[in-house]
C-alpha cells in the first residue's frame, strides 16, 4: 500500500523554460503523493518574450529532463491549461476538468506551490485541495533567465537539468537559438526595454489607452499581421493607442480606417455599431499597463468589403470566426485571442 498522504498532487506553471527549481518542487511533491499532475499553463499562446516556447516543447522538455533525473513515468502526467483573462471562473474549471479526468472526487488532492507573490493566487482557486508549500529552490526565477536568454543572448545553464537527450530543455534551448523566432524574439526584447526606459523617470508608472476594433462581416472577422515589434507577424484586432484629442469611439474609426482602409462609409460603421467593451487585464501587454477600448461592429453586407493594408502593416485579411476560435490561438497577439473568445460567447457571434 502507498505510503502517500495524497492520491494525487496538482503541480501549475508556465514552466518557460523548466529549470532545476521545477525539478526540485515535483521531486518534493513526489514524496507526499502517489500521482502528480503538472498543469502547464498559458499552453496555446502566440511566441512572446513571456512565452516563448509552445505546449508541446514544454511538454517534451519537462518529460525529457524528468526522465533523465530518475522519475518514474507512471507517476507524471502532464496536461495544458489555456489563459482566461476575461473569465476567471472559466480558468478554474479549465484547470479542474485537467485534473478530474484523471482524479476521482473521492481521490485525496493537494496543490503544489509556493507563495512567493500576487503570481501565486491560484493557490488559493481550489479550495478542495490541500496545498503543499515548497520552498523557492535557490532563488532561481524563469523572468531572471529569460532576462539573460534574450537580452544578453546567454543560456545559463545553472538553471537547467544536466540532460543531453535532444527533447531536453538545454538542448531545445540551443536550437532554438538559432532559429528565426528567436532573432524576433531578442528585437522584441529590446524595443520593450527601451520602451519602458523612455517613462522610468515619469512620477508614476504610466497608464496607456489604446482602442481596438472588432468588425464581423458574413461570419468573417478582420484581422491585421503586424510587420514591426512588440508582436512582429503575429495577427491581431486593428487598433492603436489613442490621441490626446479624440474621444474614444473616433481613435477606434481612426486606426481602424488607417490600418485596413476598409471599404465602407463611415455612416455605415456607425450603423453597424453594436457595443464597446473595456479590456484592462494588467499584465496583458508587455509594454506595461495597457487598458484598451474595443468596438464591436457586425455589417450586413452581401460580400465582403476591399481591405488594404497600411504600410506598418505586413497584410490584412478577412478570417471565418470560427477559424480563429479553433486554429489561430497560438497566432494572435497579446490578449486579442482573449478577447476575441470572450466577445464571440457573450454576444453569441458563433452558432
């Protein structure tokens, strides 16, 4: 009979990269519960300095570098959690659904973490688990590396586990040095750091007020490829921060008729109009804190109008709804795939 106190334990991060400190919280874990489950979070995201590394490379690195210190597979289960900016409630059920496809209810469960600062809420999110506290294994901070990773350009290998298989994540790390992403990735790394150098010395920590346009025609939504950093070719809603003069609904027409040159009258716009919604989650631009105003239009046209792109624009195009929902996640900037989701559910834009 097991020894465990816990049938299962429920271990969450981005894990981006896995590093030795994860190591050390799931080899604690490991000896207090039979099973562990390791939720791996922001899993269907677009490439950022945050998130760099997809589901699926994570995947493959946690389980190559677990496999490399001696851990029995048959006690790991890895599983991915998507974000839910706009719907907490969403997230949590996300999360448990993870889990109870693998647990029983009657199954003993305790959440692993450690409480290090408002990042660790989701402690707190299942209060039908018990919670494990481990302890910060060294100091070691995946923001400190990627710091180094794409500012510096240098791989610091003290954080990784000692694994020369070729899923391992010091091995995926090298590679994935070399690839395009990555040059795009480190540009991007440096446009943010100069961009918040040019308001550290501002009395408080600035506020920006973007708008953002979210137009439907036929089922089709129109979406912009971005040609420069933050985001250089990820797709996102038209839209840009707003001028001192203007009020809210005129800065959405603005970007909206200087990004895409959409064929369509202004009288028409209006008339199509069906809400604004304010989008404030904080962490949601890597730029600092970034509340945009989003306007929701629907045309009733029999075909779709012309667009043209800008000249900071690489392309714009017209995508069926339902393509976006189910195929683009990983594509959109930001929180646009967010925001996108929660517009379509609550203004039932999808059968």
């Amino acid at each position: 009979m097991s020894q465990c106190k816990y049938d299962y334990g429920v271990f969450i991060g981005r894990f981006q990269p896995f590093h030795v400190g994860h190591l050390h919280n799931i080899q604690e874990a490991l000896k207090c519960v039979d099973r562990l489950i390791i939720i791996v979070g922001s899993a269907f995201r677009a490439p950022s300095i945050k998130n760099p590394f997809s589901f699926e490379e994570r995947r493959d690195m946690i389980l190559s570098d677990l496999q490399t210190s001696g851990i029995e597979f048959s006690r790991i289960i890895v599983e991915p959690v998507s974000d839910w900016f706009y719907d907490e409630n969403g997230w949590r059920k996300e999360a448990e659904m993870r889990v109870y496809h693998h647990a029983g209810v009657e199954n003993k469960i305790a959440i692993i973490g450690h409480e290090k600062d408002a990042s660790s809420y989701y402690l707190k999110c299942f209060p039908a688990w018990q919670h494990i506290d481990v302890a910060n294994f060294n100091g070691f901070n995946a923001t400190d590396f990627r710091v180094r990773f794409f500012g510096q350009h240098q791989l610091d290998t003290t954080y990784l586990v000692n694994n020369p298989h070729v899923n391992g994540g010091c091995q995926t790390l090298k590679r994935f040095m070399q690839t395009e992403t990555y040059q795009d990735l480190c540009q991007e790394f440096e446009y943010i750091t100069q961009y918040k150098r040019a308001w550290q010395d501002a009395p408080f920590k600035p506020m920006f007020v973007t708008t953002d346009a979210m137009v439907l025609c036929n089922k089709h939504l129109l979406l912009v490829q971005r040609k420069y950093p933050p985001g250089k070719n990820l797709w996102a809603l038209p839209g840009g921060f707003l001028d001192q003069d203007e009020r809210i609904v005129d800065g959405i027409l603005r970007e909206l008729n200087e990004e895409t040159h959409l064929d369509v009258s202004e009288v028409s716009l209006v008339r199509s109009f069906i809400n604004q919604e304010v989008f404030d989650y904080p962490e949601r631009s890597l730029r600092g804190r970034v509340i945009t105003h989003l306007g929701l239009f629907v045309l009733n046209l029999t075909s779709l109008p012309k667009i043209q792109a800008d000249d900071d624009a690489k392309a714009v195009k017209w995508v069926k709804l339902e393509e976006v929902l189910e195929k683009m996640s990983h594509l959109l900037m930001d929180d646009h795939y967010q925001i996108i989701k929660f517009m379509s559910i609550k203004y039932r834009l999808i059968d």
